[in-house]
C-alpha cells in the first residue's frame, strides 16, 4: 500500500523552544525511547528547535548549558500518543473558525493535550470545519494535537441516518455523502483528498441495512491509495469486516461485539490483508451501560475475545477512543486492553509506533531518538502495574513545545 506522505505544518512556538536554536532538555525520568527497547533510568532527552537531538542515560548526555532544564525526576517519558479515533462533530467545535481562541485551547486541552494525545485521527466530521480547527492550531493561536481528518465518513446509498437525534447527542446538523456505486465513490474521494483529508473513511453499512457493494469498497480503496491515503472503516458486523478488508481497506475502526464473536474467516482476512483494528472497547461497554448487567457483560466479553484472538495473530493494534461517541479519556479502554491480554509495551506500542508507522510518520514520530520530532509525554509514573496510569499526564510536549502541563 502507498502510503501518502503527510504535510509537515510550521508551528510558532508559544513558550518553551520559543526562540531558534533554543534547547530544552528534560532530566531524570525514566524514559522509554520505543515499547520495545529497555527503559532507560535517570535518562536526559535534549531538544533543539523542536527535534530530539540527545537522548541517554545523565552519565553518558551532556547537557548544553543554555537549555532550559524540565526536572522530570522520578516521572516517565514516552513519545506522543495517537488516538486514530475521534470525530470533531461536537457543537463546541462547531465555526472553527471563529471560536474564541481561548475557548478552543481550553477544550484541545480538556479533550487531548491533558491526556498525552499529541496526534489525532478524525474520522468523520465536516471537513471545512475541522480542517479551520488544524489551521489555527498549527499557526499556532492555540496549543493542541496534529490533526489528520479523513472529513466525513462515505455513506451507502439510502442510509436513513437518525438525524433526528443529532441535537440530543450535542452534535452539529451534517449530512454526509451518499455513494450509489463505484464512480460516485472514485469522484468523491477525489473531493475529500483535493480539499485537505488525509484519508478516506468508509461507513460499509448503513442503519436502513444498505451496504456499500464490494466493487465500491474496491473503487473507493484503489483511488485512496493512487492518491497515497489510507482508507478507514466503520464495519456494524463481521460480514463488513470481511468485505473491507478483502477490498482493499486499511484500518478497522472498530472490534464489532454487537455481531458475535470472530472466526476464522474474519480474522483471517483481516490477517491476509494486514489491516489495522482500532479495538474502541470502551465505546462498546459505554454504549450497553444501561443493559441488564448480563448483556453487558456478554458484549465486554465477546470484545476482549475478539482482540485477544486478534493479537494471537499478532495483528497491528492502533489505539482510538472514539472521542465524539463517548466522553474525553482514554483510562477505560486502556484497562480494557489490558483484560484482552495487552501489556503496558504493547499499549505503548498502539499508541505510538504503530499508529506512526501506518500513517507514513513512522520516520519522525512515534520514537524518542536524535532527529526525531520531540512530540513526548511525560507521565506522573510508572503504568507497568496499572495501565490507566498512562492517563495520568504531568507535561505533554509537542515540536518540543509544552501544550500541556499539569496544575
Ligand atoms: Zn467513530
């Protein structure tokens, strides 16, 4: 698969690394420089302009005496957090454009930079409006995460959405496009791609039970990847898991614990194909909690199965929230991973290096390492015992900028 190279925005550095040529350097955590590599105790990472220019243990880093010293003493640092899953379609992100920079700042904080999110990926919003929200962080008004929007999700034809619950659900009024067959889907993603989306999102079956035919899925994926993006989709069962991945998706955005549990034929075609699966657990457990307890527990338990046989594949996970359907924070799905097998590595991973590499950053995000982007979260402590400690966030750092610290 191509994968499109994606556009490195100039950030106007607010505070910290302010000034060309200035250094920080942040000394004494523990740092873990890739989910795989051992941690390295008392460490120091040296910033300069923004990149990664040192990092080792205090023995071995010389510290340049002008560099602004982050004491990180006794806390953890990892490279920046992705959630590949969240949607600007709130009414608080609603005129992009035009909400008050303070307010925006306020809730990129409330909603991401709080929680080490330092990328994220939405995946189905109104294009125009969260690419103006991308605009005014990048040009520095406020601080915030990369955005990568995929703008909205390419409907069936016919979807009959319950547009009529928008307003309860505090969303904006959207309509997104519907696609009737394979050179509807070509000419839109066209449209997506050539307006500023970073990727496509496919919603392969609607509520009235119409699906996107197979030859559409083919269309749509094989124009995404001409024009270098990778294609998402919302699968609503194990059927439109194994159509998308056998036409050519990319990225499963959700497990699907509504429809039973994942044989053979589901994983393996997702195998086959290498996709990603985003395993949005918590989406799932919040969206049942007023079942009786036995049908929640039925829909978490099928969930952690279908992750945990997802991994015995050793399949790529890519962590997402899906933020806009459930409310800002990631503790839960963090210890839903876990109970499906995960270790506090293999989170990190999920949120790091995996999600770099799928979304062709792979070379300057993702790692701590010299000449990589200083896009770095440092966590209050340890999340080896508890992995909802990768929740607790003392400073998040982004182009070696601080755009979040703790009170
Ligand atoms: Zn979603």
């Amino acid at each position: 698969m191509v994968i499109r190279v994606f556009s490195v925005f100039v950030v106007l550095f607010l505070s910290i690394g302010a000034a060309r040529g200035a250094e920080i350097a942040l000394t004494g955590a523990t740092i873990y420089t890739t989910p795989v590599a051992q941690p390295i105790p008392n460490g120091v990472i040296v910033v300069t302009d923004g990149k990664v220019t040192a990092v080792g243990a205090r023995a071995s880093v010389k510290v340049p005496p002008a560099a602004e010293i982050i004491d990180c003493t006794g806390r953890v640092i990892t490279a920046g957090f992705w959630d590949a899953h969240v949607h600007f379609m709130h009414r608080i992100w609603a005129d992009g454009a035009t909400i008050p920079a303070a307010t925006l700042g306020a809730q990129m904080q409330d909603t991401f930079t709080r929680y080490g999110f330092t990328a994220v990926f939405d995946v189905s919003s109104i294009l125009e409006n969260t690419i103006a929200l991308r605009k005014r962080i990048d040009a520095g008004e406020m601080p915030g995460p990369r955005i990568f929007t995929t703008g909205f999700a390419l409907m069936p034809a016919n979807p009959q959405l319950p547009t009529a619950v928008y307003e309860s659900m505090g969303w904006m009024p959207m309509t997104p496009p519907e696609i009737a067959d394979p050179a509807a889907a070509d000419a839109a993603v066209n449209t997506a791609l050539n307006s500023g989306a970073d990727a496509i999102k496919l919603f392969i079956s609607a509520p009235s039970k119409s699906t996107h035919s197979p030859k559409v899925i083919e269309a749509a994926t094989a124009e995404a990847h001409r024009l270098g993006a990778p294609v998402f989709v919302h699968p609503n069962s194990n059927a439109d898991i194994i159509a998308a991945a056998e036409n050519g998706a990319d990225i499963i955005a959700h497990t699907t614990p509504l429809s039973g549990p994942w044989d053979d034929a589901v994983l393996s075609a997702m195998e086959d194909r290498d996709v990603a699966l985003v395993p949005t657990l918590w989406l799932w457990k919040y969206l049942v909690r007023n079942a009786p307890q036995a049908r929640q527990d039925a829909v978490v338990e099928t969930e952690l199965a279908q992750l945990r046989a997802w991994i015995a594949r050793k399949g790529t996970v890519i962590f997402g929230t899906d933020y806009g359907a459930v409310k800002p924070g990631p503790a839960e799905d963090y210890a839903l991973m876990a109970a499906a097998g995960m270790s506090f590595r293999d989170i990190l991973a999920s949120l790091t290096t995996a999600p770099a590499k799928r979304f062709g950053r792979g070379a300057d995000l993702g790692q701590i390492a010299p000449g990589f982007t200083a896009d770095l979260v440092v966590l209050k402590e340890d999340p080896t015992p508890d992995v909802r400690k990768l929740a607790d966030v003392q400073f998040t750092l982004r182009d070696g900028k601080m755009i979040y610290r703790a009170p």
